[in-house]
C-alpha cells in the first residue's frame, strides 16, 4: 500500500494501479504513486458535482477563513514537503521551501480578495449592475516545474469563487500535490477539492467529462491546443498558460556585466524550467563581448548538485524526456553557434545538464526558435532598434519578455513594443499574485493571479433594471 493517497469526496483513496515516481537527481524510482482509472475521474467529477450547491451557497467569508487555514497547514508542513518537493521535481531545498511559501502567500491573497457587483450605469431610468457566479466543476490541471504554486494559482482563486475542484498533477510530480490534497481534506467538506493521478493518458477523460464546467492548464503549448480542442467540443471555459521563448532586451547604455549578472539569474532559475525564464537574451553589438564573457564565468561558478545538496544552486532537469530533448538542442548548439559555457550533459546519475552559455548563433537556429526550458541561455547580437524589437517579436509565442537599459523612459517605449502578456523592465520573473499574467499568442488564453485572475473563475450577468 502506497503512503501516498487520491483524494476523492472527502476519502483518501487508492489508485486503480500504481506508477514509479522517479527522482530526477538519480534517475532512479523512489516512491509510488497511485494513478486513477477513468471510473476513479468520473467519481471525482461527480463528488466535485455533488458539494458544489453547498460550498457555493457559503459565504465569501466562510470560504476565504478555509483557504487561510490551508495555507497556514502549508506553512506548518513547509519542511516534510519540501523534501517531498525536491525528490520528484529537482529543485534545491532552499527553492522548494520558496515555492511552499510562495504557495502559502498566493492562496492568502486571494482568501483577501473578494467578488463584489459592479455598477455600470445607474440614473432615473435605469439601473443596471454586473454580478459575477461560480461555474460549477474546474478540473485544474498543473505542470511538473512548480506543482504546489501552480496548483494554489488555480485552487485557491476556484475555491474562494464558489467552485469546487478535480486537481491533476503531472505524472512525474504528483506526490506533493497528493499531500496538498490530504491538507485541504483537513479542512474542506467533502468533494470540494477531489485529486487524481494519471500517467498520462486520462486528461481528456477530465477535460471532455460533460460535468466539468472549466478548465484551467498550465503546459506546453502543444498540450494547451488538446485542451482548447476538447473544451471546444461543450464550449467550457478555459484558461490556457502556455510555453513562452521570452527574450531579454538589453540596451546599449545597459551596463553589461550588471545585466548579465541578472538575466543569468532570470535564465537559470529552476533549472531553466520556468515558463516565463528568459530564453534569448539580445545585446548590442558594443556591449557583446563583454556580457557573454560575464555569462560564461557564472555559468562556469554555478554550482550544480542535487537539490539536498550543501550550496546547491542548479538541480537536474525534471525528467528523462526533456534531459533528451535538451541534449538534442546542445548538438544542434554546437553546429549552429559557439558554446563558451557548458554544452553537455553531465557525466553522472540523474538528469543534469551543464548550465549552456551559446553565442554567435543565428536567429533561425533550434536553440533559438524552440523553447529550450532548460539550463541554455543563446546570446544574438544586434545593431538597430527596430530590427531587434522585430526578432524579438517573431516567434509564436508572447508570453514574457524584458527590456534592460537606464533611461527608463527609452526603455519603456521598446518595452511596449514587445509582443508578450507581461514586458518587465530592468527585472525579470517579477510576479506578484496581486498582478494579472497573461499570454499572448500562442502562449496562452485567458489569465491567473490577481483580481481579473479570480474572475477567471467566473460567469458574468448583467442585471439591467427598467426603473
């Protein structure tokens, strides 16, 4: 018997078979994992079905003081599950204890936030007034990079709406996300929060089921478009947040060692596997020389370990499918551009790859065109303005992007140009859960965090009064 439980209406369950979960520092399994059949998501649905005329009919309050106590459980079990944390995903302790705070904070955001009406005309003739409801059933769906953040940027902000929730982790990282599921059964009725396993093969089973109302994904663009097409079948909502090839813009009265010192940082977090990391940084041609320079020395400074590990900064890439991916992307390197850091995976257990420094590579090369969500940073040079607010803006996807330079008022002009849901401005990965993030293109639809976030999770009516 696992140690390890679905949740399904209120009662800590089986699997209808078990996989091995592997951690990424050893490429070996440690634990088991329960995985649901398709009779296990239709009791899910139907449990989320069943509690959601009572958990809607509570009050705002009433559901925000159970959100509150979840994240004060997360706090309390910070430690347990950070271990838990880094064994599947990777990540060094100190960043998967970030991420449990980081998790902890969101969900008492939006436990602050509240849905109110709003007033859109009102005069001697009429009154007219926009309330938002719940939709019903969300099937939550999240990623291996972040399992419990993104998980409470979907719940949280579905739980304080009045909807109740099917949570579904990625295959490869679902045992924290398994345990978040025993903390909110600590507190939530039965049914309100349902989580499920799968090996990756029973999410259109969720996203197609007729009792789910919304989906909200956080995953590769490829899978997004499975989602959207399944959705579209019943016209379910959804909110899609995608892939992203973020480029840094790095202006020519930039410091270059500075910013470099920054995009490094903003590059490589987490391995490089953050959706809105950035994935190509462009430098004048002035300042080429000396950023890349600054780039290959940290690159060749980080310290990549297990994420136990004392002073551990880089861990392995999450799992065997992208340590392929990756090391296919650093042959096509070697032949497109020339490698001054790193280049290679590295020559022991688990799934590690050299932090990859890559310049003098071309704007079509693989590692430039391809999301690499991996520890490789290429570096192109540019002379004009415009013509590098065009390179930057030629990809498929806007997710991201920043732009680097002292005059803040120059900076901001090429910032609005940029083609992204979110442009930073000297920062990069600056996110607050009090801020909407959005995609453009084709990184995603719709939008979490925030008050727009949260309405993300609704239905609006309007009310239209003839006085």
């Amino acid at each position: 018997m696992s140690e390890y439980k679905q949740l399904i209406n209120g009662e800590l369950v089986d699997g209808a078979r078990e996989i091995d979960v592997e951690n990424p520092a050893t490429g070996k399994p440690f634990a088991k994992c329960p995985v649901a059949d398709e009779a296990q998501i239709n009791q899910a649905v139907a449990a989320a079905r069943a509690a959601f005329p009572a958990w809607s009919a509570k009050s705002q309050e009433d559901r925000a003081a159970l959100i509150n106590q979840i994240a004060d459980e997360l706090v309390a079990q910070t430690e347990e599950l950070a271990r838990i944390l880094t064994s599947e995903q990777g990540k060094p302790l100190d960043q998967a204890k970030m991420e449990m705070m980081a998790g902890m904070f969101t969900a008492k955001v939006f436990a602050d936030m509240r849905i109110e009406p709003k007033t859109l005309q009102q005069d001697e003739k009429n009154r007219i007034y926009e309330i938002r409801k719940p939709l019903g059933v969300v099937a939550a769906i999240t990623p291996w990079n972040f399992p419990i953040m993104m998980a409470v940027h979907k719940v949280a902000p579905a739980l304080l709406a009045g909807n109740t929730v099917v949570l579904k982790p990625a295959a490869t990282t679902p045992l924290t996300t398994l345990k978040f599921g025993e903390i909110c059964n600590k507190f939530l009725p039965a049914g309100v929060v349902n989580v499920v396993c799968d090996n990756n093969d029973l999410g259109d089973v969720l996203t197609s089921h007729p009792d789910v109302d919304k989906i909200s994904f956080t995953g590769s663009t490829e899978t997004g478009k499975k989602v959207m097409e399944a959705a579209s079948r019943a016209i379910k909502r959804i909110t899609l947040e995608l892939g992203g090839n973020d480029a840094a813009i790095v202006l020519d009265d930039a410091d270059p060692v500075e910013v470099a010192q920054k995009v490094f940082q903003a590059a490589m977090m987490n391995a490089g596997q953050v959706c809105l990391a950035v994935k190509r940084a462009y430098v004048p041609a002035p300042l080429y020389d000396a950023f890349c320079d600054e780039l290959a020395r940290l690159a060749g400074e980080a310290v990549v370990d297990e994420g136990t590990a004392q002073g551990a900064q880089i861990g392995p890439v999450q799992n065997r499918k992208q340590f392929e991916k990756l090391k296919g992307l650093l042959e096509s390197a070697k032949a497109e551009g020339k490698i001054i850091a790193g280049g290679n995976a590295i020559d022991r257990d688990g799934f590690f790859i050299e932090p990859t420094i890559v310049r003098d590579v071309s704007e079509d090369a693989r590692i430039v065109r391809e999301e690499q969500f991996g520890p490789v940073l290429p570096v192109l040079s540019y002379d004009d303005i415009d013509d590098v607010i065009a390179r930057a803006n030629d990809t498929d996807y806007g997710l991201g992007g920043s732009v680097w330079g002292k005059d803040i008022d120059r900076a901001v002009s090429v910032a609005e140009k940029v083609q992204s849901g979110t442009v930073w401005v000297n920062q990069h990965l600056g996110l607050s859960p009090t801020i909407p993030f959005r995609g453009a293109k084709q990184s995603g639809l719709g939008g979490e965090l925030g008050q727009e976030g949260l309405h993300e999770f609704t239905q609006a009516t309007v009310v239209n009064i003839k006085l």
